[in-house]
C-alpha cells in the first residue's frame, strides 16, 4: 500500500517508518516541513521524504493523489507557553484540512493519532466507549479532532481509525529524560502514596498497533486504545527507572491534597513572578496520583494486536539509549 506519514521525523513517526520497512509491504510518504530535522528517518528504497508546506492545499492533494493510506501524527503537545490558538490551529484546523485533502485524493483510510487523555484521569483499564472529559486544552483540542473526524467520515468515503496510544516511551523520546535524571541523581520525591495505576508502553507496541491497522477492514470507523500488557503503579514504574539508573526511589507521603496545594503554589510563583514554567505542577501530581491506565482488548480482538514489551525490558532499553546518547550521567 502507499502510506503518507505526517509528522513522519517525529518520534512515533520515525519508530512507525522503520518498523513499516521491515514490513516491506508498502511505499512510504513522509512528510515533513522545511528546515526539520530529518536525522531519525532511515534511508530506504520504500521511503520518500517530502518537504511540506501544510498551507498549500494543491501541495497535499497532490501528494496524497493515488496514495491509500494517511496516518497523521502532527499533534501540538501540552507544554508551557503554547497558546490556545496553536492548539486549536494544529490539532484541529489541521485534522479538518487533511480530511478534505483525503477525500479529494481518493484516500480509504485516515488514521488519526489521539490521546486516552480524551477521557481524562480517574479511570483504570478505560474502554474507549467512556465518556469523553478532557482535563486541559491539549486534550479539549483532541476531543474536537476526534469528533470532526467521525462526523466527516459519516458522509465520505474516508474511513477512519482513532488510536490511542497509552503513555508512549522507548529510545528516541526525549521528553522525559530529564525525569530520568532527576530520578538518578536523587532530586525526584514522590509525595503520594504511590498506588495509582498508569499504562507505559514501549514504542515498538505502539507502532504495532498503527501497522495492524492498515488496511483492516476490522479497523473501519474504530477506535482503539494501544497499550501494554498490563498496567502498573506509580511506584512500580518510578521504581523501575531507579533500578535502571542506578539509584533509589524518594518516597514522603504527604498526601494528595497537599502535594497539589504545594505544586499550585510553585507553579503560581514560576508563571506569574519569574516567567517559566514550574519543577512541578498539578498536571504532574495528578499523572501519578490518578488512574489512567487503559483497556486494550478491543484491540486485541479486533486487529490482533499482541504487547510485547514489559516495563523492565523496555526501561532499560530506554535508559541504556539514555546513556549511549550521553543524556544520562
């Protein structure tokens, strides 16, 4: 099949372009944008690297002209200073002008990358038919994707399929080395009991997720959560990564209540007074003091879908990435 990737050098796209490779069932599109880094995407006679300019509208049509499959991946995280604008923009205006281009090129399937953070904290081993309750505006903004694209679908013959992929990790995601160092060297407390239940899952089961649901007739008009064998406790994943680098979790109980009302605190004093984000927040005590962790049966059942990556393994693959890169003492 021809697949376009969107956000193709990202770290879900790059994983996702390798492992479609060794597939060899498939010629690759990769899009990515002008002066990106382009450093993560191997080099393939299945793959064609596409400098893109997502405003140009005749740019996309004819790109995704006799192709099968979109995947899109572009998403605009949660992080300090992103407007509300830019979420907005990327995470929907973008989703809605795919979907025209896709129906305009001919496109059977459009794979849409979402967040179980559209059913907000609270839940664990949620099935994806819960109630939507996004908790921030990066969550708002997928919760309006997701439904734009059911909503298009329902009248084109783009079908789609919504992926949820659970607390994604492994070696190429820098955005939580500096938790990892953190823990190393001594300078991370967890300040609540530890017993929530989260889902990491190693990248190598996200991307399966993705591959299984090209072209699956079982994948029309679906959604499915993608993510690992089992869930776990706070505890046990921070106690992992403490094992891995060498060193030991900091555990002082002081309850939840208070964590938040001290992380608000912080939080108020860095934004207001010196202009930066936070060393905590409560977005970040809730995340280990709630359950989020997520059914995957459906996929299971559905598309076949088989985690294979325990947290131990995965972990200390992730660290040793860590180390071999020089991002970990």
């Amino acid at each position: 099949m021809n697949v376009v990737i969107t956000g193709a050098n990202g770290f879900i796209g790059s994983w996702l372009i390798k492992e479609l490779i060794k597939e060899k069932k498939h010629m690759i599109y990769a899009l990515v944008r002008k002066g990106s880094n382009r450093s993560t995407l191997p080099i393939s006679k299945q793959l064609f690297v596409l400098e893109v300019d997502y405003a140009d509208t005749c740019q996309l049509e004819n790109i995704c002209k006799d192709k099968d499959i979109i995947i899109h991946l572009i998403g605009q995280m949660g992080q300090f200073g992103v407007t509300e604008k830019t979420y907005y923009q990327v995470n929907v205006e973008l989703t809605k002008l795919l979907l025209e281009v896709s129906e305009k090129a001919g496109i059977k399937q459009f794979i849409f990358c979402s967040t179980p953070g559209v059913q907000g904290f609270g839940h664990r081993l949620a099935k994806e038919e819960e109630a939507y309750a996004p908790r921030n505006k990066y969550e708002e903004t997928k919760v309006l994707a997701e439904q734009c694209i059911k909503t298009f679908c329902e009248k084109s013959t783009v079908t789609y399929t919504i992926i949820r992929p659970d607390f994604v990790y492994g070696p190429g995601d820098s955005r939580r080395v500096k938790m990892y160092r953190s823990i190393q060297r001594k300078r991370f407390v967890l300040t609540t009991n530890g017993k929530s239940y989260l889902h990491p899952t190693y990248i190598s089961d996200v991307t399966q997720g993705f591959i299984k649901a090209i072209g699956n007739l079982q994948a029309s008009n679906q959604i499915f959560n993608i993510s690992a064998a089992k869930d776990v406790m706070a505890s046990e994943y921070l106690k992992t990564i403490a094992d891995n680098v060498g060193s030991q979790l900091i555990h002082i109980n002081i309850g939840y209540k208070l964590s938040c009302f001290l992380a608000g605190f912080v939080e108020t004093v860095c934004k207001k007074l010196m202009k930066k984000e936070a060393f905590i927040s409560k977005n970040k005590i809730d995340f280990l003091a709630l359950d989020h962790s997520t059914s995957n049966e459906k996929a299971i059942s559905l598309l076949g879908y088989n985690p294979q990556v325990s947290l131990q393994d995965g972990m200390k693959r992730t660290i040793q990435w860590c180390k071999d890169n020089e991002l970990m003492d």
